[in-house]
C-alpha cells in the first residue's frame, strides 16, 4: 500500500491529479488507513498509470469515464472498450503524422539558416 504522496511519484502526476480523479469517480473507493490517510493498492497505481497514458495521448476526462464505466460492468464490454482505445490509437497516430509534418518544416528552416538565407 501507498501513501498519496508515494503515488503521485509513482504514477507521475500530482496530488491534485489524483483527487481530481477520485472526485471525477474514476478510482474505485480508496482505503483509508488508521489515521484516516488514503492509501493506494498497487492495482489503483496501474490504473493511475492507464489514466496519464490515455490522458497524455489526448483523451478527454469524460472519455475516460466512459471506458471505466464500461470496464466496471465487465467483460460483456470488452467490444466497446477495444473501440474506445481504438479510436484514441487512431488519433494519437494522426498527431504523430502531424508532429512529422512539423518537424520536416523545422528542419527545412534550419537549413536555410544554416545555408545562410535569411527567411
């Protein structure tokens, strides 16, 4: 088990990241120890770290919501789950592509500095 500050350190995000998510219902009912202080399973870490995943990746808080809400009743959603991260591959694949873009127009600038132009 783990304090909150423990996995926030694990996890890579703030304290106040995680309460959000415990507010916005997306960690299961955290326990609580002897002086009341939340503690956190390794299970509640990997989950914490799907969320940065995902969230990084760009997916919204509500979407997230929805795949946990899909994942709490069970296997039968598995289907709507693989679209749900499907979906979010498929942007995340079209950022990179765009990210390419990008760079390929920075080098070309670069080279034209390098070579001395001035535009």
């Amino acid at each position: 088990m783990f304090t909150i500050g423990q996995t926030a350190e694990k996890v890579g995000i703030n304290i106040g990241a995680i309460r959000f998510y415990e507010r916005k219902g997306l960690l299961d009912t955290v326990e609580r120890d002897a002086n009341n202080n939340r503690v956190y399973s390794d299970h509640d870490v990997n989950w914490l770290l799907f969320i940065r995943c995902l969230r990084e990746t760009g997916m919204s808080v509500e979407e997230i919501q929805r795949y946990y809400e899909l994942f709490k009743e069970g296997v039968t959603t598995i289907p709507e789950r693989t679209e749900l991260v499907q979906t979010q591959r498929m942007k995340l694949l079209a950022d990179i592509e765009e990210k390419k873009r990008q760079l390929i127009r920075l080098d070309e600038k670069l080279e034209r500095y390098y070579r001395g132009e001035n535009y």
